[in-house]
C-alpha cells in the first residue's frame, strides 16, 4: 500500500489557494489599492476592511491582492524565462557533449556560485528598479540552475537503448533530444520548477523588500512589508498580512517540490 503523501497534497492545496488568491488580484480588488481616506487610518480588520486599513487610509486587502498578483506575475515570468533557456541549453549540452558543454557549465558553475538574490541586487543597482528589470536580471539568472539539472538528466538517458535504437533508424537529434529523452525527463524537471518558482517568489519580494525591485508606483509584497515595518507595534495588521501571503506562496511551492521528490523516490 502507497504511504500518504502529505508534502504533495498539503503543497498542492496551499499553491492552489495562495496562486488563486494571487490572481484573483489580476482581476479584481474590492477597493482601488491607492483610494486614501482619513476616517479609515488605522483602521482593524473588519467586515468592510478585512484586513484592515494603512496609515493612508488604504485597504489593505486591495493592496494584499494587488501586491500579491505583481509578486505572482514576476515569479512566473521569471521562471518561463529561465526554464526554457535552461532547458534547451541543457538538453544540447547533455546529449551532445564536447567542448561547448565543458565551457557552458563553467559559466553556469561560475554564475551558481554566487546567490541570484545578491547578483540580481547588482544587476539593478546598475539597471534601476522596475517591473521588466527585475523579471530580465532574475530570468537570466536562473538559467544555469535549470540548465545543469536539465542538463543532468539528458545524461542519464542519451545512452539509453530505445536512444541508441533511435540513431540506429536515422531519427534526427532533435528528434531524439524533445521526442524521445525529454518526456522522460519531466517528472525531475517538474519537481525544479516548483524549486524555481519558491526562489523566484523569495528573490523578488526581497528585492522589493530591499526598495530595488518594482518601481516607486507600483505594489507587492516585499516593498508592502518594507514600508509597514515601522507600524508594527502600533499597526501589526500591515505587516502580517501581506507577509502571511508571502509565506504561503513560498510554503506551497515548497512543499509541492518536496511532495514530487517523494513521489519520484516511490517510483
């Protein structure tokens, strides 16, 4: 009998609820996320306000779901932009070898050194702040992590039997490369996406967190929890919330990646 896994199913209900939240900011916020008013400074958690209003008067729901769909937004590009770049340098590097692959996964090993948080914040010390900044320095930079682990996993299978078979019929390398290896390869490629989309979430809301990440005008996460810092002991609502949100995103993906692994070591 199969042993619950309790890292998959409580990962996948936490993604899907902070991801549902997360969009639904795309497309509706029950009040203008920048609409101020007097009366409402400071105000508890209520019907009305069900997470409370800032030192502004603004709803911090608004602000949550806004914020928290900026922060989604990025981490998916990111992700998009690093996978993909990752996964064809991997998977050419992998199957054929040679000297381009030992120079490639130098640089990738030279770039992984270094923490993509702490590279990124010089990429946009030196760029600026700024939505498209931040999914361009952290996309780039997450492409050796996917390409070595695509990389990684082209190498177990290109030596296979049904892929020597395949060169033995003529079938073309790319053929070989997207039809016949890659599909054996997404159960471990998966399991990194969620790795990839938790970083992306830590490394953006850091960013904003930090005042470097989106711009001045816009909201997330990270920059909500900056600017709030100062009312925690007055006004703890505008910190936990958004913060709350954070975690869950990360937590989710988290635990989903750990839940995939566990699956795959059944296997």
């Amino acid at each position: 009998m199969r042993k619950k896994n309790w890292y998959l199913t409580l990962g996948l209900v936490l993604t899907v609820l902070s991801v549902g939240y997360s969009a639904l900011g795309l497309f509706w916020t029950p009040y203008s996320s920048t609409a101020m008013s007097g009366p409402d400074r400071y105000a508890l958690p209520s019907l009305a306000h069900p997470f409370g209003c800032d030192h502004m008067g603004r709803d911090v729901f608004s602000r949550t779901l806004e914020g928290a769909s900026a922060t989604l937004t990025i981490a998916l590009a990111v992700v998009v932009i690093g996978f993909v770049a990752g996964l064809v340098i991997g998977a050419l590097c992998g199957y054929y070898g040679g000297v381009a692959d030992a120079v490639i996964m130098r640089l990738c090993d030279a770039v992984a050194a270094f923490p993509s948080v702490l590279l990124g914040l010089v990429i946009l010390a030196i760029t600026g702040p700024g939505k498209y900044n931040v999914i361009a320095a952290l996309g780039i930079l997450f492409i050796p992590s996917f390409a070595r682990l695509t990389r990684g996993e082209f190498l177990k299978y290109r030596d296979r039997d049904f892929v020597k078979a395949a060169r033995l019929m003529k079938v073309s390398p790319l053929r070989i490369i997207f039809r016949h290896i890659l599909p054996n390869t997404w159960p471990v490629l998966l399991s990194g996406l969620t790795i990839g989309f938790n970083n992306a979430v830590l490394a953006e809301a850091s960013m904003s967190y930090l005042g470097i990440g989106v711009g001045p005008g816009d909201t997330s996460l990270g920059r909500m929890i900056s600017e709030a810092q100062s009312y925690f002991t007055t006004a703890p609502w505008l910190v936990l919330f958004p913060a709350l949100v954070t975690i869950l995103l990360i937590l989710g993906a988290g635990m989903l990646g750990e839940g995939i692994r566990e699956r795959l070591g059944e296997r």
